[in-house]
C-alpha cells in the first residue's frame, strides 16, 4: 500500500458523508422546484404527494420570478448585507486600534466589547427592538421625550424663548414601520456582529511592524496618514476574511426580520421562502434555488477579492 492510499481510504467515510450532507437536500430542493407540491390544497389534492405526475417545468421559477416581493427580497438582501458589511468593519476598525493601545481596564474593555457576539440572534432582536428602539417604553422613546422637555423649558426664557418656539415637537421614529424596520435590522445585526470584527482585527494588529510606524513618525507623518498607509494594507486580508464570513451568514438572516416586523414591508430571500414554505413548497424550493445563485455569485466575487489580498 503506498502512502498516499491509507490517507485516501481514512478520508474517504468524512468526504461520502459530507456530500450526502450536501447533495441530498440539494438535489430534493432542485426536485421540488420543478413540481406543482402544496400541502394543503381542496381544488387539487393530487399536487399535495411531491409526485413525478406533477410536473410543472420551470413554472414556479416563472412564479417566483414574476411575485412582487422577489426583487424587492433581493434588494433588500443586498441593502442589509451591504450595510453591516461597510458598518462593521468601519466601526471594527476604530475600536480596535483604540483598543489596541495600553489603558487601565484594558482586558475588562476587551471583554466588554466581544460579549454582544455571543447573543443569541432572538434575543438581540427583542432586547433591540423593545429596551432600545420601542418608541414609547424604549431608550428611542425616552430619548425624544427627554428633548422634548428640555426644549418646553427653554421656551420659557426670556431671550431665547421666541428662537425654541419656532421648534417642531419631535415624534420617535417607530422601526416596526415599513420604511424604517430594514434600518432596525441593520443596527441590531451591526451591534452584534461589530465585536467580531474588533477581535480579528485586535489579533492582526499585534503583527503589525512598530518599527515602520516609528521611522514614519520621525519623518513628520501624521497619526491618520499612518493609519491609512500602514495600518489598513495591514488589515487587508482580516478585513477581507471579515467580510466573506459575515457575508456567509447575513444572507441567511431571519430571525431579526421576524422579531423586528413580520416581514411587512422588509423580507429577504430566506424570509420570502419561509412565506412560500407554509403552503407552496414547490415556489419556496424556486426561491431556494435562486437564494443559492445570488449566494454564489457574492461568494466568487468575495472569494476573488480574498484570493486577490492573499496574493499581494
């Protein structure tokens, strides 16, 4: 037995069980898609047995594609994903190279900043959308209350009376409303998501080389020059690992879009699929279908962009 034959057949069981692990539901959503399957339906019952018999073709790919939330779910996909994305790393970023520096409290801070990761995504949903933005018993609310008051007692002054009254009452935003629950989503998937860019990029920062950051400093550069120039072509490859892992998962977000509004006015595709998997599961495995394009397409480019920073 050569030696390359013993590694071949001890892997072989991990790599059969991960492509059943794959192929199988894959190729039962690629089944369904291309059937009339409903699991609950008087006029046909005959569509409610996943049969051959039921063939409808590229019929549910039609129905989907022609539903009014599909585009709209894939906007809106993009609109959020893009968002944390660019959110987080920016604020990832700023942390930790304040962080990085040496101040009392320095591992209680670090400790502090990673927890919100480890909270489950229903919980952060709730904890957001009813202490925080809820805009009668929330901080959203007290907040503007607060203002409120304070500009009521100003406008008793004698100077500055007549300038506070031409100032509107101000009402909180409610973020269960259709224009406003993306936004909800966007800030409570960022809070949580924030801490785990902070500690990629505070375990790349302790490689960075001080020296040419010193020789810099002695040649006049400033602290935001050294940062853009050093700092961040330092990061290249976390802040790209960063952004094709957080991509991976908030493409799937649910739960948030749930908690948050009930998919009124804000649904993506994984939201979109568990509408159509109440009763059509042939549509909600369309919708799979393409959930995994989209899924693939930002993975190349993504996977591009990281193969790209490794090489340089």
């Amino acid at each position: 037995m050569s030696d390359r034959t013993l590694p071949r057949i001890l892997q072989t069981p991990a790599v059969v069980l991960l492509l059943i692990w794959m192929l199988v539901p894959l190729s039962m959503t690629l089944y369904f898609s291309f059937i009339r399957y409903v699991l609950n339906s008087t006029v046909r019952p005959e569509w409610m047995t996943p049969a051959l018999s039921n063939w409808r073709g590229i019929g549910n790919y039609q129905y989907v594609w022609a539903h009014k939330d599909f585009w709209f779910a894939i906007q809106n996909s993009v609109f959020i994903v893009g968002s944390i994305l660019i959110l987080t790393v920016v604020l990832g970023l700023g942390i930790a190279v304040l962080v990085n520096r040496n101040f009392p409290g320095r591992g209680i801070v670090r400790v502090l900043l990673i927890s919100p990761f480890f909270v489950m995504p229903a919980v952060n949903g709730v904890l957001w959308i009813n202490m925080i933005l809820d805009p009668v018993l929330g901080l959203n609310g007290l907040a503007v209350g607060g203002i409120n008051n304070i500009v009521d007692g100003l406008r008793d002054f004698p100077v500055l009376g007549s300038f506070f009254n031409l100032w509107p009452t101000f009402e909180p935003i409610s973020f269960r409303a259709t224009q406003t629950s993306a936004y909800a989503v966007i800030m409570m998937v960022t809070w949580q998501w924030t801490p785990f860019a902070v500690l990629i990029f505070m375990t790349s920062l302790q490689s960075e080389d001080e020296s040419q950051k010193e020789a810099a400093t002695l040649d006049g550069a400033s602290a935001w020059s050294q940062f853009i120039n050093l700092t961040v072509p330092h990061l290249g490859r976390p802040i790209a690992i960063v952004v094709m892992i957080q991509s991976i998962f908030h493409l799937s977000l649910y739960a948030e879009i749930e908690i948050v509004s009930r998919g009124n006015g804000n649904k993506n595709l994984p939201y979109l699929i568990g509408e159509f998997t109440s009763n059509n599961i042939g549509a909600a495995s369309a919708t799979g279908i393409f959930a995994v394009i989209l899924a693939n397409i930002i993975a190349i480019f993504l996977l591009r962009m990281v193969g790209k920073t490794l090489m340089d």
